[in-house]
C-alpha cells in the first residue's frame, strides 16, 4: 500500500493546462505561503518573498510571456479556458542573501505537495519575461525574481511511466492529449561506488 506521502509525490505533477473557470482564492494561497515559511532555510536567512497575483488580465500577461513547454514545439501553451487562474511570483530578497540554494526548492516542493493535496496544480518556471514582470509591478532592485509559479485546477491526465532507456526520458502527449512523463528507474539513480582496498 501506498504511502500518503507517497502518494501526494506522485501526484505533485508539472501541470501545463488549467480549467479557468476554477479561481483560487487569495486566502488559499496565503495559507499554503503560510506553511511553507516553515521549511528548512540556509542558515536560516528565510530569504524568498512572494507576490500573489489573482487578478484575470493581470494573469492572462504572465501567461503569455512564459514558455510551456519545450518538448512539445508544436504546442503554444494553454488556449483561453486552459489557463493558470492564479501565480506566485518567487523573490530573492538580496538585502538577505545573495541566492537562495536549496531553500528554492524546499519551499517549490512543499507548495506542490500542499496544492495537490487540494486539488489543485502548479508549473514552475525560471521566470521568463522577468524584466517584465518587475516593471509591471515596480519592483526594487534588492527583490529579484527567482521563479514563476502559474496556479489552477489541473485539467489534463498525466501518466508517470518508467523509461525505456536512458536517453528516453522526454515528455510526450497521446492522440488522446494524455500528458507521459517518463522516469528513470531506481535502479539507473542509486550510484554503487567502487570501494578501494584497505590493504
């Protein structure tokens, strides 16, 4: 049996196409912020700041200045009814800490798991357009943009598989518009070093 932990890790998936008519409220995603201010921090700085960004035209502008998706060149990124309903624009504060390594990533996981868990999907993203998005909400040279995070209620089917070689391990759609995402075996992570002789 599947662990619940587990389980969420499975499900905390990159979602690319969104059902619009699904609003988060600001609320929601203030308590997830709120939890996820707990996570482990590098010498505990706490560096990372969030915009919370709800409002339609203003989302519509994000969406249109990121890339969705790479492995797929055919695909322009989600159309009008598929698209991300809410964003959280991640920061550096640089008065803090001048990168924020690990702490990014604790705190990325965490918010996935805790939307999954609520039904709901995110997609990460290095911050295409950041010049943009800084001027659009003028920020101060010390706040950097360090990730985008498009939100919503997933409204594709995303199927984890195994992959057949190492080399295969691009994300693919069906006929049926299903989302494959293959994973490399265990067996391909775990490294069994060679140990050198004591004599």
């Amino acid at each position: 049996m599947q662990h619940i932990l587990e389980s969420l890790i499975r499900k905390n998936r990159t979602c690319r196409r969104f059902d619009e008519t699904v609003r988060i409220e600001p609320l929601q995603i203030k308590r997830w912020l709120n939890a996820i201010r707990y996570t482990a921090s590098m010498r505990n700085v706490q560096p990372l700041k969030y915009i919370i960004v709800t409002d339609p035209a203003e989302c519509n502008e994000i969406t249109a200045l990121q890339r969705w998706a790479a492995m797929l060149p055919d695909w322009d990124g989600p159309e009008v009814g598929e698209r991300p309903t809410a964003y959280l624009i991640q920061l550096l504060d640089t008065n803090l800490a001048p990168a924020a390594r690990f702490d990014e990533g604790l705190q990325l996981e965490a918010l996935g798991l805790l939307a999954s868990e609520a039904g709901y999907g995110m997609c990460i993203f290095h911050g295409y357009g950041k010049g943009d998005i800084a001027r659009m909400y003028d920020l101060p040279t010390h706040l950097s943009i360090n990730a985008v995070i498009a939100l919503g209620r997933p409204m594709e089917t995303i199927i984890l598989e195994e992959a057949r070689n190492p080399e295969d391990v691009k994300y693919w759609r069906d006929a049926e518009g299903k989302h494959h995402v293959p994973k490399r075996p265990l067996e391909e992570i775990i490294v069994e070093p060679n140990k050198p002789s004591i004599f």
